[in-house]
C-alpha cells in the first residue's frame, strides 16, 4: 500500500501545445522538483500521468507541496494504491479521506472499473464504499446532486486507487515551453510578482539586479537571492546577473539634470539588461511596473524608458492595484522578505520633484554629456553570475 499522484490529462493547460511535448517537459519539470526527495517512477497511461515512489518513507506531503507549485497543472489528486480487494478498499478508504471526511456534511462515492473482469459492478462498488465511509462517519450524508467531497475508487489492471477531491495546482503552462525571458529583480514587492507571474506562462527565467555598492549593502543583493528563491520554487533555478550600478549612476548625478536622475537610470537599466538578455538568447525583458505607481511609471516614463530597450518588455502588473499585487506575494511569500528595509539602488539619489511628464528628446538631451555605450559596455562586463536554484 502505497500513496501516489495523480495527474489527469483534462487538468493540464493544453491548449494550441502539442500535447506529447507538453507532458514531456511537464514530467521533466517534476522529476527535478522532487528527484532530491527520493526515487519516482513515472506513469503515463492514456488520460493520466501517475507519480510513483519507489523508495520507502518519501515525505508525500513534500510532494504535494512542490507538485503544487509547478506550472502546467490546473489539479492534481492524491490516491493511495491499494490492492484489488473490496475489504481492503473499504477498511482503507475511511481512514486515508479521514482529514476530508471528518469536517464534511455530505459525499459521495464513484467507481470506475477499466479491469472489467473485476467481481463487481461500478455501482456495487459506490454502494459498499459508501457503506464503509457512513459507519465510519455517520455523521454524514450522502448527496450524489452536490457533494462536497467526492470519493473517487478506480479498479486498475493492477491495482484499485483511492482518491477524495483534488487539489489546486499551480496552473500556467509548463516551464520552458514559452522560452526564455529576463526579470529586472529589485528588493521590492513588485517584481518578484512579476516574474512569478510570467514564469507562470512557461518562461524560463534569468535575472538581473543592479547595485550600487557602497550605497547598497552587501544585504540587499541577499535579499535579492532570497527573494528569487522563492520564484524559483515555482518557476525552477534561475540564472542571476548582478550589475555594479555605481559608476554609472555617480556619472548621472555628476553630468545629468537632477529632475531626470530616476529616467536615465531607468534607461540605463534597460540598455544593460537588454544586452544582458541578448547574449544568454532571452527574449524579452519583464519588470514589476504598475502604470501611475511612480513617478517613472507614467505612461511618458514608460514610453522614454521602452524606447530602449531592444526586445519586447513584458509588465504583467500594469494594471494591478498595490493590495493586488501584495495579494500575490503573500500567496508566493515573498511579501514578508520584500519588506526587510534595505536600500535600492533606485531609493539613491532621487530627484526631490522628478519629471513626470517626459520626452524623448528632453531625456536624449539630458543624456547627452554621458559616454552611453562605454558606460554599458563596462557594466555587463563587469557581472556576477549565481545561479539560484529552488
Ligand atoms: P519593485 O517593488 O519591484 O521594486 P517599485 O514599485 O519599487 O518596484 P521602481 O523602483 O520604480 O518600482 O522599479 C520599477 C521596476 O524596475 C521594478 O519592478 C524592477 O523590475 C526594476 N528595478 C528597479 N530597481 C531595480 C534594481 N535595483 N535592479 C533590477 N531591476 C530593478
Ligand atoms: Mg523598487
């Protein structure tokens, strides 16, 4: 008697994928997420991909937890394994839905057969299940309309399976098959959001992260390797460059017009990232930007800092509210290590009335005094690479 998961081919987001593909990547995803929890076997029949312990004492609820948070799957069972015997199955099913079964009001039971030499019938099946769950429970009822816990017994062609109501997975389709993409990662609460959001549509994620030390600490760029392995427990490892930012923000506020330090930055960052992204073959970039939120993140701002940049760059919280995207990053937990007060890159020398309403040409102006592609060249040269795995 063991406990395995299910995952059944309606629950996975297929559409316009071919599906042999999906589910390959799909069950290459998992096998990295679990593997350091012991050894798996995986199953795939027809309509459903099975997850198999094979070694003794895996922790299942580990399992579940990680198999919860990779993308590609709407919902997933649990089921325990059990042998082809209708005393086993019924002195079994009670006990293994017990932490469903106690708190409900009403259920049901129903039986699939694909072994049809199996000595009873489907409905014979529900009836002696059913029988075993209202004794053990006889505070329930059973409501085949609108149960609240469907049990589910499956008779195999080895074995019968027994499964209560599934659980939510992380949805999105499966890492990788969207390709690769870049996410400017801040310390904040934004973009964390935001990568995990669009590793949720099968991105792959690299990162980077511009600092500015001595006016950033050596804890922020932990923060930041914190924060990405929260992501990364969903989206899988992610491969983060870490920018010295220093130079080139001391030349801005040398040679620049101090109401448009935070744009130019901003340009800067694109421009990096953008030739970042292009020699590990990504492409797009991703930021946490919400429109209105800063002054850098009206829509003249946007326009200035996107005229830059040489690949599309993807703000999947542009029409987010704060609480929405706090909302989020609790549900992720990165909220609580967002929120740890160390200094941004961009929180150092900030313009007391910043531009909101600029223009390109008032930004190609400003930047004039300024040796751009020196500037560029010199920081993605000079880049840390780590790679932060789940
Ligand atoms: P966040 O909460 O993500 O820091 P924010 O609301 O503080 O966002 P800004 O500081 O204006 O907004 O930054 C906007 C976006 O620019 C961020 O979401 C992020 O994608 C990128 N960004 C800001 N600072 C950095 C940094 N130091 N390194 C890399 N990207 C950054
Ligand atoms: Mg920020």
């Amino acid at each position: 008697m063991k406990e395995i998961i299910l995952i059944k081919n309606g629950e996975l987001a297929l559409k316009g994928l071919n599906r042999a593909t999906f589910e390959d990547v799909l069950i290459k995803n998992i096998r990295k997420r679990i593997k350091p929890l012991g050894e798996f076997e995986y199953r795939k029949e027809q309509s459903t991909v099975s997850v198999v312990p094979i070694s003794d004492d895996i922790d299942m609820d580990e399992v579940s937890k990680r198999v919860g948070r990779v993308f590609g799957i709407a919902r997933y069972s649990r089921a325990l394994q059990v042998s082809k015997c209708m005393d086993e199955i019924k002195a079994n099913a009670p006990k293994y839905l017990e932490n469903q079964l106690r708190f409900a009001r009403t259920f049901k039971v129903e039986a699939k057969r694909s072994d049809k030499k199996f000595p009873l019938t489907s409905p014979e099946i529900s009836a002696e299940v059913g029988g075993a769950i209202l004794s053990a429970f006889p505070n329930l009822k059973v409501d085949v309309r609108n149960p609240e816990i469907i049990v589910t017994v499956e008779i195999r062609e080895k074995f019968a399976f027994i499964r209560g109501n599934q659980l939510v997975g992380a949805g999105g389709l499966p890492t990788g098959t969207s390709g690769k993409a870049t996410v400017l990662i801040s310390g904040g609460i934004d973009s964390p959001v935001a990568a995990f959001m669009m590793a949720k549509r099968g991105l792959t994620l690299n990162a980077v992260h511009f600092a500015s030390p001595p006016y950033t600490s050596p804890q922020s760029e932990d923060k930041v390797h914190r924060l990405l392995k929260q992501v990364a427990a969903y989206s899988g490892s992610i491969t983060l460059f870490t920018v010295g930012f220093t130079e080139i923000q001391e030349a801005i506020r040398d040679n620049c017009p101090e109401d448009m330090f935070t744009l130019i930055m901003r340009r800067f960052m694109m421009r990096i990232a953008s030739a970042i992204a292009e020699k590990e073959d990504s492409k797009a970039l991703i930021t946490g930007e919400s429109l209105g939120q800063v002054a850098s993140q009206t829509l003249p701002a946007i326009a200035c800092t996107d005229a830059v940049a040489s690949m599309p760059v993807f703000r999947p919280l542009i029409g987010n509210d704060k609480n929405e995207i706090i909302t989020v990053s609790r549900r992720i937990e990165t909220f609580d290590i967002s929120i740890e007060p160390f200094e941004d890159c961009c929180t150092v020398f900030t313009p007391k009335h910043p531009k909101t309403k600029p223009t390109l040409q008032m930004l190609e102006e400003a930047e004039k005094s300024l040796d751009i592609d020196a500037l560029v060249s010199s920081a993605v040269e000079n880049t840390k690479v780590t790679v932060v795995r789940f």
